[in-house]
C-alpha cells in the first residue's frame, strides 16, 4: 500500500521533473518556409525609412522573394553586439544587415559576411562616391554595399563671426574674443571617451597629411608630423578659456544642444545638426530666441537661433588645404549564413537604388552614396548638400582593420580629457597601444 | 575566534544530529524521493550556472577573440598575465575599491541611522518606512540619468549650484565622488532595511535594564545593540559590499568610465562586447568572481561564528 503511494508520487516527481527539463532545453523552433523570406536587420534610428525601403522591395520583387525588417538595437555597439552574436551563433534567420562603416574589416576578417560577386562590385564603384565604397571594401574586395553616408561639417553663428573661421586656430581665436566680449563662445567638439573622439583625431591627423594605421596593420601614427599637429589642435582647442566646460564628455548631441541653447558659436558635426535645427515642435532646436548681441534670452524677441545659423567647410588644420573629414554611414552587407545569398545581393542592390536613397536622405537628412543624386534635384539646390558632396570628396576613412574597435578604444582613451593631452608622451603610448590593439592583444580600457 | 571555540560549538551539531541507526524502508524511500525532486532544480542549476562558470574559467585560458576564429588555441595563464600587468586592470580596480569601501561605509552610517529611526518612530511608522525605500525602487540607470543631468552645467540644479564654469562629471576625483553619491543615494535604504532586521534581534528589557544600570544611549548603542545586531550587519555589510564592487550601472550612465572611472566591471564588459575578445574578458570575470570571493572570506572570517547559519549555536551558547 505504501509502496504504490511511493510509486505514484515517485511517478509524479519524475514526470515533473522531465517537464522542468523538457522546458529548459526546448530550443527555438524554425518556421516552415515558404517562399525565400530574407530578414534584413537595420538600427531603430530610421526603422520607419528601413521598413519602406523594404516594403518597396518586396513589392518590387515581384514574389521571388519577401524582405521582413528586424529592428536591431539603438547605439551602435548594441548593434554590433547583436549582430555578431547572432552570426557566431550561425543564425541562418540573418541575411541583410545595416552595418556602420567601421564593422567592415572585422566582420569580413571574422568570415561573417560574404564578398560581392566581382561584376556586382564593379558596378556599384561605378555609380558610388569614393570614400564611401572604399569603407564598404577589405583586402581589395567589397563586403559592403554603401547605403548612407555621413560627413561633418562646420556649423556657426553668422550673427557672431563676419565669416567662418578657415582653419582650427583661427576659429580659437575668434572664440576667445567672443568669449571677451561676453558672447557665446563656446567650440563644441566630440570631446568624450568615445569613438567621436577617435573620429576628431582622425580627421585631424588625416588633414594634417599623417595616418593611424595602414591597411596590412602597420601602425603610421608616428611617422612625419601629422599626430603631432593634430593633437597639438586638439590640446589647444581643449585647454583654450573659450573651450565649454564639458567637452571631455560631450558627444554629437551635446554639441548640437549647445547650439541649439545658444551657447555654442561654433561645432563641428554631422549633418543632422541641420534637420534638427529647423525641426518644429518639442524637439525643435532652433527656438532659442537671441537678443541683439547674439546672447539667449528668455524674451521674444523675434530673432531665434536658427535665423543665425550657418555652415561652412570643416576648418582645416594647415592653412589652405582643405580639411580630410572622416565620413560615417551605413553599408549593406550580406551574412556568410544566409541561406539565400544570391537573392540577399540582388535584395540590396534595391534597398540601395535610387529611390531608397532619395528617401533617406529627404525625410531623415542621410547623404545618399550614389553620386548622380547630388546632380538632380531636390539635391542640386540646396546648399547644404553641395556642402555635403564637397567635403565627402575630400573625405579620408577610419583605419581598416579587424581589431579597429580595440583601436578605436585605445586612441579614446588616450586622448581622454584632451585638455591634457602632452604631445610628446602621447605619441609614444599610442603607438605601443595600437600596435598592442591591432593584435587584439592586452586588455583595452 | 580561535580554532578550539570553533570546534566546541560545532560539538552540538552533530550531538543534535540523527543517531546513525538504520533507516527503515520507509525513510529510506522518502530519502530518495527528496533526491529525486531535488534532481531537476539541482540540474537546472548546473545547466545555468556551474556551466557558464565552467566555460568562462576554460574560455580564460584560451586567446580566443570572436574577430580572429581561426588563432584561437590554449594559452595557459597568460590572458591572466595581461591582465595582472596591464595599468588599466590595476586603475579599475582601485576605482572599485574606493568607491566600495566608501560608499559601503557612508550607508553604513546613514543606513544604522535610518534604521534607528524607523525602528523607534511611533508615529506613521509605516509612511517612514515607504518614503525611506523610495530610491531603492527607483531603476538604477533611470536614477543614474536624473543625477547626470542634475551635474550637467546649463542643464542641472546641481550644477547651478556650483560657481560657473564647473563640470563635476569631467574630473576623476568629483566624477568618483558623484558616483558614490549616487550608489549612496540608491542603496542606503536597502541596508537600513537589512539593519532594522537586525534592531528586531535586540531585546528591549536588555536595553532597559541597561539604561537602570547607567548606560546611555552612546554605550547602549556600542556595548548591546551593534553586537546583538552582528550577524544583520555581516549580512548587510557582505551583501553591499559584494554589490558594491561589482557596479556598472551608474558608471556607465553618469561618466561611460571616463576620466578613469570605470570600475572591474566595466573593464570586463568592455574587453567581453566591445572588442569580442573572449579571453582576455573571461579572465577578467574570473579575477572579479576571486577578489569577491576573498571578500566574503574575509567577511566570514572577522566576524566569526556570526555568519549565517552558525546563529543557533551562538545563541544556545549564551
């Protein structure tokens, strides 16, 4: 009698316990196909243009294929982290993906995502502004299809200055007899330990005709004086009693806030500066009303910060060369597990036509790659665009290499407050921490 | 404590414990049953945590970095050796300990303070004791955001505070201080609520007989209160410690580990997500989970027979 309650119970418990285990390890299950579904994974800034541009394409597909948006996470490292995790893990659910310009090298080297047919290539270089199809390629091959770009420019108070300071030191000039009159003055920068500070140091040695790093890995940032002159730029910039009190943690959006208040004279940043100035509503940047001087006030006064607000090209670090300005952006690549290639490649030879483009960069201010949008209109006429094409035409890239996020880490951290940046020592530990980060050896910061 | 007191009162225990005579049939069933019904916790256990520890300390011992699959291979203890040479490990850590031992000792004396308080208020007792857990429900980085923008200059009221030109958040020595301000903030109520469990273990005709005795309220307070309180306090002080050192939220809201704030756990995050470099990271986590191991040790060891567990002795000693 006790031994059948016993082996009930025992039956129970163990039936439970099965039940504990079936669930633990109860795996995701795979939907049946039907049809070729590619799922294209693209950041949440700009879902709603992602999500038309494939729509578009599926119609446009005519059936042979259906694209299905996945939003992947807001900050560009999530993304990274999403992605990569995904792809290690062989999620064959991943076929098209929006990667930003610096993941190129690494994703290529790490076997994630696979090389564009050549005859494809071909094509696209055709048709692609240079600098951006050179971030999309590695070892001589494209891995990544250039979707937007991105450039900064110099955004100013044309109230404040009679005309746009043409070089670095002049514009710390014009801050500190702006900042001696009682103006706004402030320079906003990238100053923070992130990669805009790497995007600064970059565009500046470039400029100054140096490099950090070439593409088979040897680390150039030492020689001739390029770094020099570029962090001798930004220690004076930094450490210059016009310099906001923040700049060591100040990112893209600080920058653009300070202007917005009426604070800043000058900021070097991306061209959604520009979008955000005229926007209207709660977010509307531009508001800020100014009194006669050019200060922020409270009162209506009828003249608001963005009635003053100017753009000019990116002030250069030796006179009368134009400055090399880092370009960003996003890439269309194709994962190594993908089930579906060839549809994925043709995929995004759609997601990136004209017409995706155009949409991009209308309704959320991204310069398009392809060079015969900036020829037509509604591209042609404005002046910021052209402003754009310009500085993207001299435009330099961020070191290639698979390890240029440990990279990009180690110069931030160095360079990290720039107010204290001592050239002379701080060449030599970049030099030894690039070459250690290269290797993905040692521990980053 | 010394080894001969430790010895005579574990004696009890085991005086206490079943005599060894043979189980019946019955017991013996139930014995496995008991197994049998454990088994599946037991199992999930070790599926979801002997198994990723297992897998880090073995991931530490490879140069295993996901942007180079094709190098990966078994290298001994030198990820360790990179981490233990490396400056940036040694500035984490000194962080982390600063920020530990001064924010655990401030909510210490904030959060004895507190409890004192709620335990003797008469009145509205119960409307003390929610205000008092408010910024302890209040999300980590949501707290974190509202204390970055109260030290932003031209944003926050903090900042205003200030003279004009001062950005606490973008110096070493005022960023850490404002990181302990914020990890104090957030965590004193949960030691005065550890503490006040603690204020419960003192019996009330002890302290009047004190006071009859002569004892005010600073001896009362050291001689029978904190000693009857011991073993709340080793639970409270190793649980905020132990929390203490492994902070990351804060950090990476208020400075992202600029200026040299970032503490062990951020140097880990960093090395494991943002370079992909599994190795290095691994050993990271594995000397975290070691620096707080000696930790509870040393904790375990200082206040002795205390810890928890070992009350019934102590008690049946008394």
């Amino acid at each position: 009698m006790c031994g059948g309650v016993y082996g009930w119970r025992r039956a129970a418990a163990a039936a439970v316990g099965l039940l504990l285990v079936a669930a633990t390890l109860a795996g995701c299950g795979s939907n049946a196909s039907e049809g070729v579904v590619l799922y294209v994974y693209a950041p949440v800034d700009g879902a709603d243009q992602y999500a038309a541009a494939v729509a578009y394409c599926t119609r446009a597909a005519g059936g042979r294929y259906t694209l299905e948006p996945k939003t992947s996470a807001r900050s560009t490292d999530d993304q990274r982290l999403q992605l990569a995790r995904r792809l290690v893990a062989d999620d064959a659910d991943l076929d098209i993906m929006l990667m930003d310009v610096i993941w190129t090298a690494e994703f290529a080297r790490a076997g994630w995502i696979r090389p564009y047919p050549a005859d494809l290539a071909r094509q696209m270089e055709q048709e692609t502004l240079e600098r951006p199809y050179e971030t999309g390629t590695y070892q001589g091959k494209l891995y990544a299809a250039p979707l937007n770009t991105n450039t900064q420019l110099l955004w100013y108070r044309k109230d404040l200055v009679p005309h746009p300071p043409k070089t670095w030191d002049e514009m710390i000039k014009m801050a500190e007899g702006l900042k001696a009159r009682g103006l706004p003055h402030y320079i906003e920068v990238q100053g923070a330990q992130f990669e805009g500070l790497t995007v600064w140091f970059n565009t500046l040695i470039t400029s100054a005709g140096g490099s950090i790093l070439s593409e088979n890995g040897d680390v150039l940032v030492a020689r001739g004086d390029g770094a020099r002159r570029a962090l001798g730029v930004m220690a004076r910039v930094a450490t210059s009693p016009a310099a906001n009190p923040s700049l060591s943690v100040s990112e893209e959006t600080d920058a653009r806030l300070a202007m917005e208040a009426g604070l800043a004279a000058f900021q070097v940043n991306y061209s959604f500066v520009h979008a955000s100035m005229y926007a209207s509503g709660p977010d509307g940047g531009g508001d800020t009303f100014i009194d006669p001087l050019g200060r922020p006030t409270l009162q209506d006064t009828g003249r608001r910060v963005r009635d003053v607000f100017g753009w000019a090209a990116y002030p250069s670090v030796m006179p009368g060369k134009p400055a090399t300005v880092t370009v960003g952006g996003l890439n269309l690549a194709v994962s190594t597990t993908s089930r579906h290639p060839r549809e994925a490649f043709e995929a995004v030879q759609c997601l990136r036509n004209r017409k995706n483009q155009l949409r991009n960069a209308v309704e959320a201010g991204l310069p398009p790659t392809l060079r015969e949008l900036y020829n037509a209109p509604p591209l042609r006429e404005a002046l910021v665009w052209q402003a754009i094409l310009d500085s993207l035409t001299t435009a330099s890239v961020r070191p290639k290499t698979p390890a240029y996020q440990s990279v990009s880490i180690v110069i931030a951290d160095l360079l990290n407050p720039p107010a204290e940046i001592n050239p002379d020592t701080v060449l030599r530990q970049l030099t030894d921490g690039i070459s250690e980060a290269v290797n993905s050896e040692g521990v980053v910061p | 404590m010394t080894m001969t007191t430790e010895s005579d009162l574990r004696a009890p225990a085991s005086a206490r414990g079943h005599p060894r005579a043979p189980l019946s049939q019955g017991a013996r069933s139930e014995h496995r049953l008991a197994a049998l019904l454990c088994a599946p916790a037991a199992l999930v256990i070790l599926v979801v945590t002997a198994y990723p520890i297992g897998y880090a300390i073995y991931l530490s011992l490879q140069r295993f970095d996901l942007r180079f699959p094709e190098q990966s291979s078994f290298v001994g203890l030198a990820n360790y050796g990179s981490v233990l040479t490396s400056g940036h490990w040694w500035q984490a850590l000194t962080t982390t300990l600063i920020i530990t031992v001064v924010s655990v000792a401030i909510e210490f004396v904030i959060g004895l303070a507190l409890a004192l308080a709620m335990y003797r208020t008469l009145i509205g007792r119960g409307l003390i004791r929610t205000v008092v857990l408010i910024p302890y429900s209040i999300i980590t980085v949501v707290a974190a955001f509202s204390w970055q923008f109260a030290w932003t200059p031209g944003k926050g009221y903090l900042a205003a505070l200030l003279p004009q030109g001062v950005a606490p958040l973008t110096d070493h020595t005022s960023a850490i201080g404002v990181i302990i301000l914020a990890e104090v903030w957030k965590t004193t109520p949960f030691m005065a609520l550890l503490l006040l469990v603690g204020l419960a273990l003192v019996p009330d005709e002890l302290l009047r007989a004190a006071q009859i005795d002569g004892a005010g309220p600073w001896k009362r307070l050291t001689k029978i209160i904190l000693p009857m309180m011991k073993p709340a306090i080793l639970v409270a002080l190793l649980f905020r410690t132990l929390d203490a050192f492994r902070i990351f939220d804060n950090i990476y809201i208020l400075t992202n580990g600029s200026n040299g704030t970032a503490s062990v756990s951020m140097l880990g995050y960093d090395n494991l997500f943002k370079v992909f470099n599994l190795g290095i990271g691994s050993a990271i986590s594995v000397l975290i989970v070691i620096v707080v191991s000696i930790f509870a040790f040393v904790f375990i060891k200082l206040f002795g027979v205390v810890a928890p567990g070992a009350e019934d002795d102590e008690r049946r000693l008394r």
